[in-house]
C-alpha cells in the first residue's frame, strides 16, 4: 500500500482522526492517542503499535525496525510499502487502533461511540 492507500484506510476506521506534529509527521489518532505515523517528506515509512507477542519476529525482520523513541511501547517501523500486501496491512493497521482504543480511559472511549 502507498501512503494515500494507507491514509485513506486509517481515516476509515470510526472516529479516528489525522494531525501533522512535529512539523514532518503525519499521525493518525483515536481519542488524541497516536496509532499509525507516517513522515510527509522523504522515504516510505510507517510506524504503528503490534501485540507484545508479535513485537521481537516483526522488529527483527526485513525492512522492519523498532521504531524511534516508542519502541517500548511495542512500536515498528516498516520502511517498504511492499513489505506486506494490502490485506497484512490493514490487518496491522486496524490491530493497532484497536490495541491503542483499549487503552484509552473509559470515558472517552464511550464518547467515540
């Protein structure tokens, strides 16, 4: 998927949101907490939250990093737009909304419904 493709499906999901910080970052939020990041200049890259579990096999792979500064927090950096095809994709991107969503206060996850 390309950056539109992934734009686009990250503005599906409900209530999600996009905001540009830190100048050159194109973010993508639930309830003002980031779950998908993406530069607007310069080489393909994504960044987004996988399950613990998931986090040593996807860091370790091809065109695949920790990603800077959150990867405690179980963040990669996948820096090939072919690296996964378009149903991997969407499955990764929607795995992190959902992981970023349930960790979201109560009260304001109500009001995103």
């Amino acid at each position: 998927m390309n950056l539109e493709e992934i734009r686009i499906f990250c503005l599906s999901l409900p209530s999600a949101t996009e905001d540009v910080k830190w100048g050159q970052d194109l973010t993508f939020n639930i309830g003002g907490k980031m779950f998908c990041v993406t530069g607007l200049d310069g080489p393909f890259g994504v960044s987004f939250k996988v399950k613990d579990e998931e986090f040593e096999e996807l860091s370790t792979s091809k065109d695949i990093i920790p990603a800077p500064y959150v990867a405690r927090y179980k963040w990669i950096h996948v820096s090939d737009e072919h690296r996964f095809n378009k149903k991997d994709w969407e499955h990764y991107i929607r795995q992190s909304y959902d992981l970023v969503r349930g960790k979201l206060p109560k009260k304001v996850q109500a009001g995103l419904d």
